[in-house]
C-alpha cells in the first residue's frame, strides 16, 4: 500500500512538472528583431521616435523596463530619433535625422 502511494504521488510530480514547463514554453517567445522596412513613426515612453512600432519592439528586447508606444507620430517637445534604420526625408541608411535635417 504504502509502495503504490509513493508511486503515484511521484507520478503527480512528474506530470505536474512537465506541465508547468510546457506552459511557461508555451508563453516565451523569441525577440523578433527582423522588422520590415516601413516609416510609419511612433513616440515611446522614454522620449524617443521610432521608426515603427516593430522597432520599438526589437528595441526592447535588451531592455529590463520595456518601454511602450506613447503617441503615433514623431514625438514632439524634447524628444529625439532612435537609430532604427530611417532618416527624415526618406533618404534611407541606419542613421537617425540630425538636427540640421529637422530645420
């Protein structure tokens, strides 16, 4: 008796553990860092212009605090561009504007 309650309460354990990492697999997801080439701007919370919410995202994946979307568009009053792969004035390359640009 005793030998089958031991038996069956490891097996619980077993099951109850491979559950448990199933599901915390199930929600860990890899950083998508490949974002698709498109200027559709957007402010983050920490002041900085993005050159879509997707580079935001990738941006995040090295960060402890993420940091979200704020407003669309270009942020305004003291913020500044990330260097996510865009430039004012759709001249492409992986440069932020500079402030002469923005003049």
């Amino acid at each position: 008796m005793a030998m089958s309650v031991l038996v069956y309460t490891l097996s619980a354990v077993v099951i109850l553990s491979l559950c448990l990492n199933a599901e915390a697999q199930s929600t860990t997801r890899p950083c998508d860092r490949n974002c698709p080439c498109t200027f559709n701007p957007v402010c983050g919370t920490d002041r900085i212009t993005y050159s879509s919410e997707c580079t935001l995202k990738a941006a995040n994946c090295d960060r402890a605090n993420p940091v979200t979307v704020e407003s669309t568009g270009v942020c305004t009053r003291g913020g500044r561009h990330s260097h996510g792969g865009w430039r004012r004035g759709g001249r492409g390359g992986n440069q932020g504007s500079t402030a002469a640009e923005e003049k």
